[in-house]
C-alpha cells in the first residue's frame, strides 16, 4: 500500500491571515471616522438630557467595540436614530373636532 503525502504550503494561509488582518483595519478606520461623524452629529442635535447620555454611553461601546462585530451595526443603527428624530420640534396640534372627522 502506498501512503501519499501531500505538501500543503503555509503561504496561503499566511496570505488569508493578512488579509483578514488589512480588512479589519479597514473596517476599524472606516468606523473611525464614521464615529467622529456620529459625534459631532450627537452633539449638534437638540436631545434632552437623559437621551444624549443614553446616545453618548452606546457611541463609547461602539468605540471600543471591533468594527466587524455584527453588534456594532445595531449601536451605530440606534445612535443614528437618535440624531434623526426631530427633538425639540413638535407640529402644532389642531384640537377641533369638526376638523378631525
């Protein structure tokens, strides 16, 4: 019986590994700078007090968190809902009930 051997090289998955590694910098760049985005949005938006802390609080996990963490697009999806909603705006409100119907 003849045993065959194969040689696999190791090149390839050093080549994975550094690519694995180039994309995660990437990403973490990337997320970088959409952070610093987010922030000045954060800060520019007219959130109540109690709210601005719960955005600040979940944009500083965010920052710690790796930008290929599949929770990290969840927080970046709430902090971004909450420099969208139009706080401290409000429609004046037509309280007249022939209208209403």
């Amino acid at each position: 019986m003849t045993v065959v051997r194969l040689r696999i090289p190791s090149q390839p998955m050093s080549n994975r590994q550094d690519n694995w590694i180039s994309l995660a910098r990437k990403k973490q760049e990337e997320l970088g700078d959409d952070l610093e985005e987010l922030q000045n949005k954060l800060d520019n938006s007219q959130l109540p007090t109690h709210a601005y802390n719960v955005a600040s609080k979940e944009l500083q996990r965010l920052q710690r968190m790796s930008a290929l963490s599949p929770e990290a697009g969840i927080i970046r999806s709430y902090v971004e809902l909450f420099t969208e909603l139009p706080w401290g705006k409000a429609s004046p409100e037509t309280l007249d009930v022939v209208k209403a119907r």
